[in-house]
C-alpha cells in the first residue's frame, strides 16, 4: 500500500484546496515547488521561429496577455529557456506536444 503523501495527487484545478494530510496546510496556499508532482514545459531558444512567432504561439495557446508573451519569448531569446508553464506531468507533456505543432522546441522536466 503506498504511503499517504505519495498517494496524493495535486489539485487539478489552480485554487482548489486540498489539504496536506501531513500538515493540513492547503495545497494551493503552498508554493508550487512544493506541491508534489509538478513539472514544467521548457521552450528552448533555436535558429529557425522568428521572435515575433514565438510570441504569437505563447499568446494563442496559453492564452497569455502581450505583455507575458513578450517577456517569456525575450527569456527564450536572452537566456537560451524559458519556463512556459507548470502543472502536472501529464498537462505538461500536452503543452510540451502543443510547443512541437506549432515548430518549437520544448522539453518537460521536474520544477526545481
């Protein structure tokens, strides 16, 4: 039998309160690098989408405002990465697919 904390998934939707059986603190109050289980889609810099395109996609798909778009796009383009959004493995692997469509590079890894 797996032990409690293990067998606890994170909340499903941002804001719903579960509690921690450890600590009784809500999930959702807690940071998210301490929720368990979360993950992250990484987009990585490359030779070939055009800023503006990059762009284009994280305002479209995540449905961020200009403003976000431009900053995580900048991130990609200064930085070489840039974390495109977090949750669970299986939502990340989704938005990580999505990243391919669209021609981007993007990778799913553990948050921390």
């Amino acid at each position: 039998m797996p032990h409690p904390r293990l067998a606890q998934s994170p909340p499903e939707e941002p804001g719903a309160p579960t509690a921690d059986p450890g600590t009784g603190t809500a999930l959702a109050e807690r940071p998210v690098e301490q929720v368990p289980g979360a993950w992250q889609t990484v987009v990585w810099n490359d030779p070939v989408n055009l800023m503006s395109y990059v762009s284009y996609v994280f305002r479209s798909y995540f449905g961020y405002s200009h403003e976000k778009a431009e900053h995580l796009m900048m991130q990609v383009h200064e930085d070489g990465r840039a974390v495109v959004s977090s949750g669970s493995r299986e939502k990340m692997e989704t938005d990580t697919t999505a990243m391919h469509t669209y021609g981007l590079w993007a990778t799913v890894q553990r948050e921390g």
